[in-house]
C-alpha cells in the first residue's frame, strides 16, 4: 500500500556552496548523494540553481545514516565558511 505525504527523497541546496562541492565532501566522509540537474534541467533554470544536492531515504537506512549525513553537511559547510 502507500502512506499519504511519504517521500523518501530531499533535494536541498546550501548557500555558496555547489551541489558537487557538497557532493565531493560527504563522500570523503562515506556519505552517498546525489549532485545535478537529476534530469530536470528547465526545472534548475526556473529555479535559478546550477543544481541541487539529493540525498534518498528508504527503510534501511538508520538513524546513524540521518547522523552521519548532518555531521558531513556541517564538515562542509565549515569548509566554505
């Protein structure tokens, strides 16, 4: 069945930092995500974003994994402070 308002993906962007930029740090950290146009690119264009990081959520993954992700997220936003 489906649950109503489920979603399991969060496309975020962080000021002054591109989506890739995010996307190389967190991986360093062991941290999986997404970085592009994730094939909407006149969406990017209305939107005036280069692009947009994308993390995907699903069953398996724990709270640890919701931990990790934040903990890489602040790394890279003290990178580009």
């Amino acid at each position: 069945g489906t649950a109503p308002d489920k979603g399991g993906i969060l496309s975020f962007v962080i000021d002054d930092i591109h989506p890739h930029d995010i996307g190389t740090i967190l991986d360093r950290d062991g941290v999986a995500i997404r970085a592009g146009h994730h094939c909407c690119q006149p969406l990017m264009a209305r939107l005036g974003v280069p692009a947009t990081a994308r993390a995907s959520l699903a069953l398996y993954n724990t709270r640890e994994d919701i931990d990790a992700l934040v903990a890489s997220l602040r790394s890279a936003k003290a990178v580009f402070a």
